[in-house]
C-alpha cells in the first residue's frame, strides 16, 4: 500500500516524561502519576489504530522522537515518527499534515491521546467522512477537536487561532466557511485535561466499555491515592 493509496493516520503526542505532560493535574497527582497516565493514554490511542483498513500510522512526538518511548512505539506498532516542530500547536499540527502530504498521501487525519473513552467506531467514521469532505472535525466537549482530517494542506486553518480556549472548534469552523469547505463532523467526545474530568473519568472506569482495562487501572490507582492523600 502506497503512500497515495492510503490515508495518513497520526498520532499527536509527547513522551511521558514527568514534569511535561498532564501538568493541569499536578497537583494533586505527582508527576509521575501524571506521565505514568499519560503513557497509557498513549499507547491507547494507539492501539485504537490497529487494522485501520487503508490508513498507515504516524507518531508526531516531542520534545525528541529519540526519546526511548518513541523508539517503542515504532517498533512493536510498525509506525513511522515525525518530529513536531513549530512555535505554538497549531503550527505542529500544520507541519505534521505537511509532512504526510509531502510523503505522497491524499488524505490525513490527526489526533491527539487524552481521550480515555473514545470509541473506535468514531476513527472508523473519520475514515469515512475524509474521501468525500475537505474538512473532517472530531468535537469536544469543551468547545475544541480532538480530531482534524484533511485532504489538502490548508495553513489557513492553523492560523490565528487563540489555542487551548474554548473558541478553538467555532473559529476553524468559520475559517473553512470563508473557505468555502465541505466539513464532516464526528460525534462529540469527552477529552481529559483537567481535575473534573480526570474525576469524570475516575467515575467511568469498568463502567464505560470503551475505557481500556490498562487505563481504567490506572485510574482506579490513581483514585485509590487520591483518597489516601485526603486522610
């Protein structure tokens, strides 16, 4: 399968290094919880991809793809690393799509990891929706994306966008407007950023079957801790 016969998936991420990923959470996780967390997260994210029909699987990663976790990853999942590079998030996420276009794929789609209970059948979907629109988004709860498809490079979309606020889904939704842009959208997701929804998430674990076993452990660690402090 040829980078023009199949879609570009990428996974957007950073190593769990402690002290640099998860720091909303800290505290009251340490930093270790926090990385240990966001490791799992990760490799869920991950394990979503497998037997993706036509996609070919890409790991963006900071702060190094050196680091010896990408070095993993690429290993026991067959993916292929990209380095992240750019001033603000926005512009990685345009180089990494640039980077995939370049390579020789038609179509590309990204997202990111902090998201414990997103159903499969929802990257099933993005798979779906990206022949056929110019634009596909995955919304959360808190007015962002946790997934973009495109089928061209569009810089505009990256662009003069205030990130991490909740105006991040309005604002390129009316970017690809002025655009004149056929958009999919997928369903809704929750994603997890901060303490009410590391607490949301806590409640769900071995309830919401989308939840995986690893990560639905490590939360229950977490929680176990989190009671532990309170004492």
């Amino acid at each position: 399968m040829t980078p023009a016969d199949s879609t570009a998936f990428i996974i957007f991420t950073k190593a769990p290094i402690p002290g640099e990923v998860k720091t909303r959470l800290c505290p009251p996780l340490t930093a270790d919880e926090a990385a240990s967390l966001h490791g799992t997260l990760v490799l869920d994210a991950i394990e979503r991809t497998k037997g993706l029909a036509g996609a070919r699987l890409y790991v963006a990663g900071a702060p190094d793809i050196t680091h010896p976790f990408f070095k993993v990853l690429a290993g026991r999942f067959q993916a292929t690393l990209l380095a992240q590079h750019g001033s603000d998030l926005g512009e990685r996420m345009h180089h990494a799509f640039q980077d995939v276009f370049a390579l020789g794929h038609r179509s590309a789609v990204l997202t990111g990891v902090d998201l414990p209970a997103l159903p499969r059948a929802y990257l099933l979907e993005a798979l779906k929706l990206i022949p056929v629109h110019d634009l596909v988004l995955g919304p959360t709860r808190d007015g962002g994306y946790y997934l973009i498809g495109l089928r061209r490079l569009m810089p505009e979309l990256f662009h003069n966008i205030a990130w991490s606020t909740s105006s991040v889904r309005a604002d390129t939704l009316a970017k690809a407007q002025d655009l004149g842009l056929a958009v999919g959208l997928l369903p809704e997701s929750r994603d997890l950023d901060d303490l009410d929804d590391l607490h949301a998430f806590i409640a769900l674990a071995g309830k919401d079957g989308h939840i995986s076993k690893r990560t639905g452990g490590t939360l229950r660690l977490i929680e176990g801790r989190l009671k532990e402090r309170k004492l």
